[in-house]
C-alpha cells in the first residue's frame, strides 16, 4: 500500500502550487508551476480517492467491531468493506502508476528526424514511407504534423527529413520510434526478385518551449544560401535556405523546406532549440543519454529496434519480442498505434515493478 508519509507530501505540494500561483506569480515561473499544477492534478485525484476509501473502511472495522451494533447492519457493513477493499486494491495501482516518475518532456510536442541508413535508394524509399507512416499516426491522434525541412533522392525518396508533431502528450509515445528502423524487400530497382535489407534512423526530440531553452543572439551564427534540390540543383535563384550554428556547441542546423528566408530561420531555431534541449536533459541524466545512444545507433543494418518484413507481412519490435502479422496497416500509420501502445505499457509494467521493489 502507498505509505501515508508519501500521500501527504503529495498533498501539501499540490496545496504550495495552488497558493503559489494564486500570490500572483507571472511569466515564465507562472508557466512552470502551471505545468507542475497540471501533472500533479490526475494525482491528486487518485490520492484523495484512495484516502477517501481508506476512511470508509475504517468507518466499516469501527461498525463491524461495535458490539452493541445491530447485527443486520455488521452484515451489511462487511460486506460493504469487502467491496471497499477491493476497490482500495485497484486504486492502489492506479495511484502508483500516477506516481511513477515521469520524463519532463512527456506532455511535449515532438521533432521527429528521420534519415536513410545502409541501402542506397531502397533506404531513401524506406525513410519515406517511415515518414508517412508517422504523419497519418499523428493525424489518428489528433496531432498535427508539419515537414520543417526534407532532402528528397532521385527516384522519390528521401535522403533525410525532419517533421514537426504538434499535440500533448507527442513526445510520450513517439520517443519509443527512435533507433534504427530494419526493412526487408524486394527493391524496384531489382531485377531479379531479390530480398534486400535497407535501414533508416529515427531520432525523436522533445520540443522546448522558450521557459526550456534560452538561446543568446551572440552565441550563433547564422549563413544563408541557396536551396538545393535533388541531385545538387538549385531550387530557387534566391539565398532563402539558412543554416545555424551554436557557437558554444558546435551544434548546426539548416532548413530549406520554404521559400521564405524568414519561415527557414523560425523552423532552423526550432529545431536548434530541441537539440540544445535533449543537449541538456542528456547532461542532467547520463543514464538516459547512453540509452539514447544505443536506441539509434549509426544506421546499420545489424543495429535494430524494428524489422518490417514484407514478404512475411509481419513487423517485429525486438525491444519487447512483438510479433504482428499486418505490415500493410502498421506501414500506413493506420495501426502503428498497436506497436506504440504495447511499449508504452511494457515501459509502465517495468517502471512499476521498480517501484514496488523500492517499497518493498
């Protein structure tokens, strides 16, 4: 059971935000406890659920254990606390799921960077097909998913490609596609009918907000030139694509997607942002950064998170051992969601179990 030391800093947390903010906080302290006030608030629900429950069964011990109590009313009364104890039970693990610690960038937006690994152009045709797979699973949730920038190949691929998925909660189920994605088919460049294996990776960043990250006009340089299409031409005779380095960094980043300088620019500090912000979060947590380094990998076939095989129709996730048989409905986004979902609750059977364990 949730110890009560436990419930009552939640609580008195909860009580200090709400004050807090009421005493006339603004700006960007105001938007920080505002986002701590939302997360706590599903939780303080559950806790005030559990605590409400626990009375009602000591209200039921104290009826049943009443000797001078009508004997009628003990029946009733046990039978009422074996139903409440149930119900303690189930809201015990409900509350402890609340609890478990969560990542920061959760209720996030997502930029999702997606580029063609070992195989030529039948990587470039993967990447693409990744990248549209992503955009209908975003529309499902009622995301919305913009392209900030894209490199395409020659026979209509993609080099790489870098989405924007805006929506709460993004970040939460799109951070299990990093790493690198594994295909096996017959290319259309195959004459002889041959299964090939190509490979793409998928980066997935948090979006910071400007509370996130702040970025001084004096630590980047931004160039401007013109934008290229496939195969080196030129797109545009004007110098609208730009490119921006953090100095201190080294980090850069460049845009080209629009004609717009200015519109280049905005998606360019965008993105630099969401890099010096997962730049951050990796420093803060070692642990989560040599994970992240070896869910993507450096585009190998033999590194993998996932396989789709299309001759057997199936997609295999190595990380949980899942095995579905409806290639055709994953690849389209339309059932990518039965992948995502089933990581998400593996993740959340794991991190209880840790939890329960450090009760324990």
């Amino acid at each position: 059971m949730i110890p009560a030391a436990k419930l009552e800093r939640l609580l008195d947390r909860y009580a200090a935000l709400e004050s807090e903010m009421a005493s006339g906080a603004t700006g960007s302290h105001f938007v920080k406890l505002s986002r701590e006030h939302a997360e706590l608030s599903p939780v303080i629900e559950a806790a005030r659920a559990y605590r409400s429950t626990q009375q009602q069964i000591e209200d039921a011990d104290a009826l049943i254990a009443d000797p001078a109590g009508d004997s009628e009313m003990r029946g009733m009364a046990e039978q009422e606390r074996a139903e409440l104890r149930q119900r303690l039970e189930s809201l015990d693990r409900e509350l402890k799921v609340q609890l478990l610690p969560r990542d920061a960038a959760d209720s996030s937006s997502a930029i999702v960077e997606i580029r063609a690994g070992t195989g030529g152009d039948e990587a470039a045709l993967f990447a693409a097909d990744l990248l549209g797979m992503y955009q209908r699973y975003a529309g499902l949730q009622g995301w919305r998913a913009e392209i900030m920038d894209m490199t395409e190949s020659d026979l209509g691929g993609i080099k790489d490609a870098t989405l924007e998925v805006t929506g709460r909660g993004a970040y939460a189920k799109l951070k299990f596609e990093s790493g690198v994605h594994r295909v096996q088919r017959v290319p259309v460049t195959e004459a002889q009918g041959r299964i090939h294996t190509s490979a793409a990776t998928v980066a997935v960043l948090p979006e910071a907000e400007d509370v996130d990250i702040v970025i001084n006009d004096k630590d980047l340089r931004i160039d401007v030139y013109r934008a290229q299409g496939a195969g080196g031409q030129h797109v545009n005779k004007t110098e609208s694509a730009v490119r921006i380095t953090h100095l201190p960094t080294g980090i850069a980043v460049a845009q080209q997607a629009e004609k717009s300088q200015h519109k280049n620019k905005a998606h360019a500090m965008k993105l630099l942002k969401a890099k010096l912000y997962d730049m951050e979060r990796q420093r803060v947590d070692g642990a989560r950064a040599a994970e992240r380094k070896s869910m993507v990998g450096s585009g190998d076939r033999s590194e993998r998170i996932r396989t789709y095989n299309f001759p057997q129709g199936r997609v295999t996730d190595h990380r949980i051992n899942l095995t579905l048989y409806k290639l055709d409905r994953i690849i389209s986004g339309d059932e990518l969601s039965d992948v995502i979902d089933a990581l998400v609750a593996q993740d959340q059977a794991d991190r209880l179990a840790a939890f329960e364990a450090e009760d324990a």
